[in-house]
C-alpha cells in the first residue's frame, strides 16, 4: 500500500501551481531579502544608521522613520509583494500539513477553510499597515 492517499496519486493543477510557488517564492524571499538588505547598507545607511535601523527599514521602509529614508511608492510595492509572498508561501504550507494529518474529509474541509479565511485576513492587515504607513 502506498503511503500517500488517494487524492495524491492525481495531483491536480492547482496542487502542481502551489507546489511550484513554494520552490519559487523560497528563492526570491532570498534574492529580495539580499537586495534589501544590500540597498540599505550601501545606500540607505552611508548617514549613519545602526545596523537595527538598517535591517528594520531593510524590510519595513517606512516614511516617518528617524532617517531621511526614501519612501515612495516602489518600496511599498517591494514591501507588500514580499509580505504577501510571505502569508501566502506560509498558509500554503499550512495547508499542505494539514492535508497530511487530518483523514476525516469534513473536518478537512472546515480547516482549509480556517486557512483561506486566516489568509485573506492577513493579506488584507498586510495590505492597509504597507500602503497606510
């Protein structure tokens, strides 16, 4: 007998999509968070931040931060795409484990339910801190 259900032996499409975002969004949470990090100590911290100044805007550049940090519209975009990419990547992890120990298909269903509705909520606080601050 085969250690993987019934439902794995045909993966479906979204299954194959999902499975392919979590490998790519893993490289690019790297090359954004390097390049973040990079720009903020090449760029951003040549005025003399400390090194908690430059990682927090690094990843959180916001416009009433204590140095004169440019805070425009792509770093929003960069911002919010890297956090969603973050919630998204994580709740399809979640997902996945929880596809893997629940066997009851009611009790299945009402936990992936619990994961959409914790994802849109996320993704939408998400959304109002990166574009209100």
């Amino acid at each position: 007998m085969s250690i993987y259900r019934a439902s794995h032996k045909n993966p479906s499409k979204f299954e194959l999509y999902a499975w392919f975002y979590v490998r790519v969004s893993g490289v690019l949470f790297l090359l954004m968070g390097a390049f973040d990090i990079l720009y903020a100590n090449l760029v951003v911290g040549r005025g003399g931040m400390t090194a908690g100044e430059q990682m927090r805007w690094a990843f959180f550049p916001i416009s009433f931060h204590s140095s004169a940090i440019p805070s425009n519209a792509f770093w929003q975009i960069w911002s919010f795409l890297l956090v969603s990419m973050a919630i998204t990547h994580g709740m399809n992890g979640l997902r996945v484990i929880l596809d893997d120990y629940i066997r009851h298909p009611l009790w299945l269903k009402w936990w992936q339910a619990v994961v959409w509705l914790t994802w849109a909520a996320f993704l939408a606080m998400a959304t109002w801190i990166v574009f209100s601050f």
